[in-house]
C-alpha cells in the first residue's frame, strides 16, 4: 500500500493500531500498552495521529466494497 510509503512503523501495525481504535474504542493509551506487550514501543500520540490521519482513508476504501444501505430498517417482534 503506498498510503504507508516511508514510514517508522510497518503498515500491519499501524492498520491493527487504527481498526482496534475505531472498531472498539480502546484508548490511545491502552493501545500503546497492548503494542509494547507485543514488543513494540509506540507513543499515544503516535497512534493518536495515525488514526486521523488514516481512519478516513480506510473508511473511504472499505465502502467500496460494503455495498449500498438504505437508511431505514424494520424489527419484526413475535407476538405470542
């Protein structure tokens, strides 16, 4: 991917950083925590700027492929 050209970190870690962020709210510094587990060392703030700088991105090229949703939807209730 050339969204990640020149980067310290490996795109793998930075796309895990990024989806574990917006896919369960884990705090940027929870997230530091849980990098340096795995051996490594990442600043808050680093994860921090990737998610703004790369969430957009991500969520650009992912609706491509999630197809359209229309904006109402219905919940069918048994009655006993």
């Amino acid at each position: 991917m050339s969204l990640f050209k020149r980067r310290r970190f490996p795109a793998e870690i930075i796309l895990l950083c990024v989806r574990w962020y917006c896919k369960y709210g884990i705090s940027y510094r929870d997230l530091a925590e849980m990098m340096q587990e795995r051996g490594v060392e990442v600043d808050p703030s680093t994860i921090m700027r990737w998610v703004h700088h790369y969430a957009p991105e991500i969520e650009k090229r992912v609706r491509r492929y999630q197809g359209h949703r229309s904006g109402s939807w219905r919940q069918y209730v048994a009655q006993c």
